[in-house]
C-alpha cells in the first residue's frame, strides 16, 4: 500500500493542475480575442481614411511603422506591425515533466535507490506537490504578465498610429482650406482687375466715337477782325430752309423772320454776306431761279432792297390788302377755343406788321372782340386799355 500511494503521489505530481491548463488556454482565448479586436477597427480606420483622402484627392501620406515591442523575457517577441499572433499554447506533458524534473530528482536525492521509502511521512510527497504546483502557477501568472504588456504595447502603437493619422488629416485639411483661400482671393483679384481693364476700355471707345470739337484759333474763326465772316468756314446749312409752297405768305413771312434771327444770332452784319447766305437757304425752284438771275448784280443790292425785290417776286401783289381784310372779318369758330380763336389773330398781326407796324393790339383787340359769338361778347363797349 505504501509503494502503491507513493506511486501514485509521483505520478500526481507529474501531471500538471487542469484547472490552471484550462484558465491559461481561456485567457489565451480572450486575448487572441482582443487582438482580433483591435486590428478590425485599425482596418476601419485606414480604410475610412483612405476613402476621406481620395475624395478630397490628396496623396496618402506612408504610414508610421510601429517598432517592436523591447522584449521582457529570453524568447523573441513578434513586431506589432504584423499584427500576427501565435496560436494559444497547448500544454506539453514532457516540457512540464522536465520543469518537474528537478522536484522528482529532489526526492531521488532524498530515497536513494536501494533505500526504504516507506518510512517517510506522506507530508513530505504533498510539500513536493504543492511546491510543483506553485511553480507551475508562477510559470503561467508570468507568460500572461508577458501576454499583456504584449497587448498594452500594442494598444499603444496603435493609439499613436490613429493620433498621427489624425494629426495628418487635420493638417492635409488645413492645406487644402489655405489653398482655397488663395484660389477665391485671386479670382477676386482677377475679377477686380478685368472690371478695371473694361472701363478702361469703353473709355477709349467712348473717345473715339466722339468727334473732338476744333479750339477757337485765329485761324479757323469765321469772324475775321475786320468785322466780316468767313464764308468758306460758315455753316449756311445751319440756317432755316424754304422750300415753298408758291406764293403762300404765311410760310415765306416765318422763314423771312427766322433768316432775320439767325443773322442776329451768327453775327452776321454785311450786307453782301448776307446775299450770299441766303441763297444757300433757297430751295424752291422758281425761288431759286430768280436768285440765280440776281446773281450777277449781288454787289449792288443792299440787304433791304434784295429782301423787297424777293418779296415782290415770292408773293402775290396786295399781299397785305389780303391779311387785312382776314383781321377785319376774322371770326371764332363754333367747335373754336378762345385760345385758338386769339392766338390765330395774333399770328395775321404778326405777319402784316412785318417790317413796319401797320396794325396796333388796340385795333386788333375791337376786332376780335367784334368776332366773338353774341353769347360771350359784352353788353356794352369794352375799354381795351
């Protein structure tokens, strides 16, 4: 019985605690789990950043490498960037039967061979075990030590991976912000810059369209200092023009007193000029005709005998015998204003004192008073003064 529960405490102490076998395999499990972890969201991460740099077509910066961990125990400890690891240990009956090794050599020591074993206390085969155990667990409590400084060093180089990725990120933003910046302000600048070129443009145009008016010399000035003008520079065109009809008086009287106006406002005084002025003016045919049969005698007329003989000619004879027999008999109308109905008597007196005052506005106003309907006209004599 003895040999039997010796042999028995030997082969205990062999075979390595099951409980301590299946915790290290859970925890094998959980930060395998952990590892597949973190490198999921580490790919999230590159991949979302990689689609947020080519969308804003920016070239990817490299990514940082991760250095290996610094090693805590003898065996070498795979890089971080590879992100491989191991498959979880499983336990080896002959790697924990050589660790055991020296506690079953310790008591060969202690039994001899040859030796009754027998006699020794079956406290000391459970001090063996026990000790075998600690050892054991020890051995074990220091590869999951080992195992996460492993993850925390991980953990870390990938914290500091994402925190330079987003530092770049932020930076490569900050570029593309500034390189905006300049694009708006010089399209701004650009803009600025052909508002200004245009205005200078339509100016130039502007200039070129306009004729530029001559500066009075003495040597383009129609008046000389002699008191005459220079027909060979004076506009005549600017004048008023008469082109009929025949003998009407009423038009040939207005564009008699327009030619007297323009004369006074050109300055025109000679009376030779103005024979030769106002033949330009004529454009009736007969008219015109008999200014070109006085041509030859022009030297010799004065102004208010060539305007008498072009009276004469350009007018029927009696023509103020006719306008005065108009005021005698001139009466309103009945669809006639009172406006209308003065004004075409002030019109007849105008004409027929034409040079020299034949009708006075006294005179003018008892005949129109006198051809005014019997509804309007007074019932007594009116004093006009």
């Amino acid at each position: 019985m003895t040999t039997r529960r010796q042999a028995g405490d030997e082969l205990h102490a062999l075979v390595p605690d099951p409980k301590a076998i299946i915790q290290a395999g859970n925890q094998e499990r959980r930060r395998q789990h952990q590892l597949d972890n973190l490198e999921r969201h580490r790919q999230a991460s590159l991949a979302a950043r990689k689609a947020r740099l080519a969308a804003s077509r920016i070239p990817l910066p490299s990514s940082p490498t991760l250095r290996p961990a610094s090693p805590q125990r003898s065996e070498p400890i795979p890089a971080t960037s590879s992100l491989a690891t191991p498959d979880p240990p499983r336990p080896n009956l002959t790697q924990t039967h050589q660790e055991l090794k020296p506690s079953v050599t310790f008591m060969e020591n202690l039994h001899p061979t040859g030796s009754n074993t027998g006699g020794l206390p079956h406290s000391v085969d459970s001090r063996n075990t026990a000790l075998s155990m600690g050892e054991t667990t020890r051995e074990s409590h220091a590869t999951l030590m080992a195992d996460q400084l492993r993850t925390e060093e991980f953990l870390r180089a990938l914290m500091a991976t994402q925190q330079s990725a987003i530092q770049q990120a932020q930076l490569d933003c900050q570029h593309v912000m500034a390189e905006a910046r300049a694009q708006v302000a010089q399209a701004q600048s650009d803009r600025e810059a052909s508002a200004r070129r245009i205005a200078r443009l339509e100016e130039a145009i502007m200039l070129l369209s306009v004729r530029p008016e001559p500066t009075p010399t003495a040597t383009n000035t129609t008046t000389p200092t002699n008191g005459r003008i220079d027909l060979q520079r004076f506009r005549a065109t600017d004048g008023p023009i008469y082109s009929g009809p025949a003998r009407a008086v009423e038009p040939f009287i207005n564009w008699m007193q327009s030619v007297q106006i323009f004369f006074s406002t050109k300055g025109v005084t000679h009376d030779l000029e103005k024979l030769h002025i106002v033949g330009a003016l004529l454009r009736k045919t007969n008219t015109l005709a008999f200014y070109t049969s006085c041509v030859p005698q022009l030297e010799t007329y004065l102004w208010d005998q060539f305007k008498q003989t072009l009276f004469d000619f350009a007018l029927p004879p009696l023509w103020r015998s006719g306008l005065r027999e108009k005021i005698i008999t001139i009466k309103m109308g009945d669809t006639e204003s009172l406006l209308g109905y003065s004004t075409r008597a002030r019109t007849l007196q105008s004409i027929l004192n034409f040079d020299q005052p034949l009708l006075t506005d006294f005179q003018l106003a008892e005949l129109v008073a006198i051809g005014l309907p019997a509804d309007l006209r007074a019932p007594g004599p009116m004093n006009y003064h």
